[in-house]
C-alpha cells in the first residue's frame, strides 16, 4: 500500500469518526437522506459494480460495510435518545376516559369537562386518531352546553365562562364544524366581557387576567371577530403586565409565570404585536427553566413538570429562541413521564396521568417535532392543518 492511499484511508476513517460527534439534529437529517437515494444513482452504482475488477469489488464492500456499520448505529443512536412514543396506548387511554364516567377522575373533570374534551380531542388529533370518536354525539353535547348569553359552560347545565368558551370553539374548529354556531352571539359573549381599560373579566363575576385576554383574542381572531374588541386596548393592558424580567403576569405588577407568559406572548403574535416583547431578555428568562432532567420549571426554584413543556417552548417557538435549550434532553423527558403500561402522561416520571399532562406531552413533543405527530401552532394551540384552514380556507 502507498502512502497516498494509506493517507487516503486514514482521511476517510477520520471522517466517518467525526459523524459519531454529531449532533443528534444531524444524525437525523442524515438518517432522512438515506431515504432519499435516488434510482439514477442506484443504477449509477450497478453500472460500477457491472464493469469491477475483483479487487476494485472487495474494496467497495469494505466501503459498503462501513457505511452500513454507520447507518445503523445512527439509527441506534437515534432511537436510544428519542425513546418511543407509546401512541397506540395513549389512544385508548383519551378515549377509555371517555367511557368510565363515574371514575374519580370523571368526578374532578365534571365541571371541567370542555376542556377536557379539547385538550382529548386535540391530542387525538395530534396522533391522527380523530376519527376514533363520534363527531356529531360530541357537537350534541358541546352545543348543549352553551348559555342564552353565548357563552359555554364546562358541562351541561353549568355557568358560562370564557375559559370554557374557548374550549368549545376550538373542539368544533378541529370538527371543521364552526358553522354550527351563531358567530356573533359568541363574539358578542366576549367582547362584552372587555373592560374599559382594555383587560378581560372570565365570567360576570368579574376577575381579571392575562389569561382572559388571550382567550378573547385567541377566540376572535379563529371567529374573524376581532373588529368586535378593541385591539389597541388590550395590548396595551397586556403590556402594562410586562415586568422587569422580561416575562409578564396575571395583572399589572404581577410576578412572572411561564402561563402566563404564554398567554401574552401568543395574544401579541395574534395580534401582530410581537415588537413589545424584549425577546432577548425574555428568551434568557424562559431558557433557564430547563433543569438537569431535561424539564422544564414554571418559574425559578420550581420543580419541572410536562405542562411547562408547552407554555415555555411554544412562547421560545414564538419570538425565535427555541435553538436556546436542549431539544433532545426535553424529548427525553416528556416521553419519560409515558405511562407505558396503560397509557397517558403525568407531570413528573412515575407520578399518575391524567389528560392535561397527556394533551401538553403530546402537544410539546409535535413542537419539538417527535416525527408521526401533526404539527401544533404555537400561539392558536390547534393543529396547523386547522389554523390554515380558518385563515386560508384549506
Ligand atoms: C390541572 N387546572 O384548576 S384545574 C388541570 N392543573 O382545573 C387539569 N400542573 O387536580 C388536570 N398542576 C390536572 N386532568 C391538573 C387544570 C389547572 C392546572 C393543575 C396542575 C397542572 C400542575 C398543579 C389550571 C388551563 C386550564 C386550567 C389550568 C391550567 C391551564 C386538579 C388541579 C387543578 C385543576 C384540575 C385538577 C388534579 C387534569
Ligand atoms: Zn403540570
């Protein structure tokens, strides 16, 4: 053997170990390209092994192997990080709830049961299970649930409020069913609930709270009623909740929360406000709510818990700082909390499920794009496919 060729090999050794230092984003991007090996180039290579010396042949299969090793432990590698997404089981486990009505867990979700069905419905979505329920018997019950005032209660027979309000427009735009409600009857619900500086109440009891006007906006806007509030005001009331962290809370002076924080980031991204927010200073504030465990906290000193994966990604997703924490780490994390046996996801690893865990696993690992999963919209927290739907007609 030369030296040339001795150098040549001990480059091509080198570079294949360099692959071994590659981040996981690139792992998966090569393990994309190997999907796409074209048929030119296939036939390129029979041509090759067509006209080959024995000895030019023996040399290719060294190469082949090589590449082979490769190609298979990235898709080791590959799937030791990602874990896997027990999909199967968390289908049965959104629709099994469904069905034990009288469960303890159906007693705690009575008088929440709208949001239930959106954060159920919605994670089924994610899956591509929407089918597995019955689209007209849930717009029965949904409809049954609303009040002369047009707003929506939590279940029937209950009182209205926003929080469930919400709920119900979202579940029927999923439906592709918006066309069952009197539009302007639930627009006139919520911009009657704006107050006169700007801010939003959740009912006619009166309290006040971030929560509220992103609710209102987010509702709105999927009704193309925006017009029916005014704008200007409640950002400005959204912005007079900013702090000096960078985050926002639930009225003016209010400490930072990571829900919070969502719910103004996205009202401003709905409204095309974005530029109030000091994206640095905020982006700084919410990567640092990942902890050692790859989780993320709601505030300093906290514990993680999956919900945060929501409100904390989807805000970094909207002003453009999402590349500041560790996706691979949070993957992790979210499908360590999977209860594999029965299905669902709890908050922490090893603590009981329940369905607003397993809708905000889910719906955090389709931001983190955890391939098989629907792509989620950050500041509408409905499946891309809806949202394009509602604003481009399909
Ligand atoms: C949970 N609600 O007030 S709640 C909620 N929390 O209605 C639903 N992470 O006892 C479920 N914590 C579980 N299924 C928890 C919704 C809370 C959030 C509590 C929670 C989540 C940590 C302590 C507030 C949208 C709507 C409502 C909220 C947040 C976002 C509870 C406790 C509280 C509530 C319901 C049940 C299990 C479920
Ligand atoms: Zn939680």
């Amino acid at each position: 053997m030369s030296p040339a060729d001795f150098a040549k090999i001990q480059q091509q050794e080198n570079s294949y170990r360099k692959h071994e230092e590659h981040e996981p984003e690139d792992l998966r991007q090569a393990a994309e390209q190997l999907d796409h090996t074209c048929p030119e180039e296939m036939a390129e290579i029979g041509d090759k092994i067509a006209n080959a010396t024995p000895e030019e042949i023996a040399s290719m299969r060294t190469r082949v192997d090589t590449q082979m090793t490769y190609e298979l432990n990235t898709a080791q590698m590959l799937k030791n990080q990602m874990g896997e997404l027990a999909a199967d089981k968390h289908v049965k486990y959104i629709i099994s709830i469904e069905k034990k009505k009288d469960s303890f867990e159906s007693m705690v979700m009575e008088h929440l049961r709208m949001n239930g069905a959106y954060w159920g419905l919605t994670t089924l979505d994610l899956l591509g299970k929407l089918d597995a329920v019955d689209k007209e018997e849930v717009i029965s019950w949904l409809m049954q649930c609303q009040h002369e005032s047009g707003g929506f209660a939590g279940n029937i027979g209950h009182d209205p409020h926003i929080l469930y309000t919400l709920s119900a427009v979202q579940v029927l735009a999923l439906f592709d069913k918006l066309d069952v409600l009197d539009i302007d009857k639930v627009s006139n619900y919520i911009s009657g609930l704006q107050n006169e500086d700007g801010s939003f109440s959740g009912d006619i009891w009166g309290e006040v709270d971030t929560r509220f006007s992103y609710i209102a906006i987010c509702c709105l806007s999927i009704l193309h009623r925006l017009d029916k509030m005014d704008v200007d005001k409640a950002v400005n009331y959204i912005i007079s909740c900013k702090n000096l962290d960078g985050g926002f809370g639930c009225t003016p002076g209010g400490e930072s929360h990571a829900g919070q924080i969502f719910c103004c980031v996205a009202a401003l991204a709905i409204t095309g406000a974005l530029h109030h927010v000091d994206k640095d200073l905020l982006g700084w504030w919410l990567c640092e709510r990942q902890v050692k465990s790859g989780g993320l906290n709601g505030r300093p000193e906290k514990l993680p818990d999956v919900c945060y994966s929501w409100w904390v990604l989807s805000s970094l997703i909207m002003i453009d700082r999402v590349h500041w924490i560790s996706k691979e780490k949070l993957v992790k994390y979210i499908l360590d909390c999977q209860d594999l046996e029965n299905g669902g996801i709890s908050d922490r690893p090893d603590d009981a499920v329940d369905i607003f865990h397993t809708y905000f696993g889910v719906a955090g690992l389709s931001l983190l794009e955890y391939p098989g999963l629907k792509a989620i919209d950050p500041s509408y927290a409905l499946p891309d496919d809806v949202v394009n739907r509602i604003f481009f007609g399909k």
